[in-house]
C-alpha cells in the first residue's frame, strides 16, 4: 500500500517520477538479493537498505529463497511504525 502511494505522490509532482521511484525499490531488492549478507539488521531478522535517490528505507527479511519486505518506510516517518508487522 505505501509503496504505491509513494509512488502515485511521485507520479502527481513530475510525470514519470513514481516509476523511477518503482524502479530503485525493485534495483533495491534485486541489490539484496545479490548480497543478502549486506544490509544491517535493525530488529529480529528485519534489514534495512536504502533505496536509492529517494528518502526511503526497504526493510525486509529473508524467507526461504525470497526476500519479503515488511515497509518501504519514508525517512520522516516514524520510525517504528512498521514494527508491528513482523
């Protein structure tokens, strides 16, 4: 949900905007995928990595062979909102 919202605010400042926002949460993910022993672990098993060029974290954890993300959390917001969900 907030990963679209993000990404329709994006699209309603500069069109175009939300998918380029779309495509660095998914470079994200495929960059952790690739290193999945790189990004920190914050609470539990939850990472965080930065998606680049946007003001936003990817927090995840791994499962089996996939990556299942938990937020993509704006830096303003509070921090430990999504806390609950895991």
């Amino acid at each position: 949900m907030e990963l679209l919202e993000a990404a329709q605010y994006y699209d309603s400042r500069q069109t175009g905007l939300g998918t380029d926002f779309l495509d660095a949460v998914q470079a994200t993910v495929a960059e952790v995928l690739a290193v999945p022993d790189g990004p920190p672990i914050v609470r539990g098993q939850v990472h965080r990595q930065r998606v680049p060029r946007f003001p936003y974290d990817l927090l995840f954890r791994f499962q089996a062979d996939e990556v299942r993300i938990v937020a993509v959390a704006h830096h303003k917001r509070n921090s430990d909102y999504w806390q609950r969900r895991t």
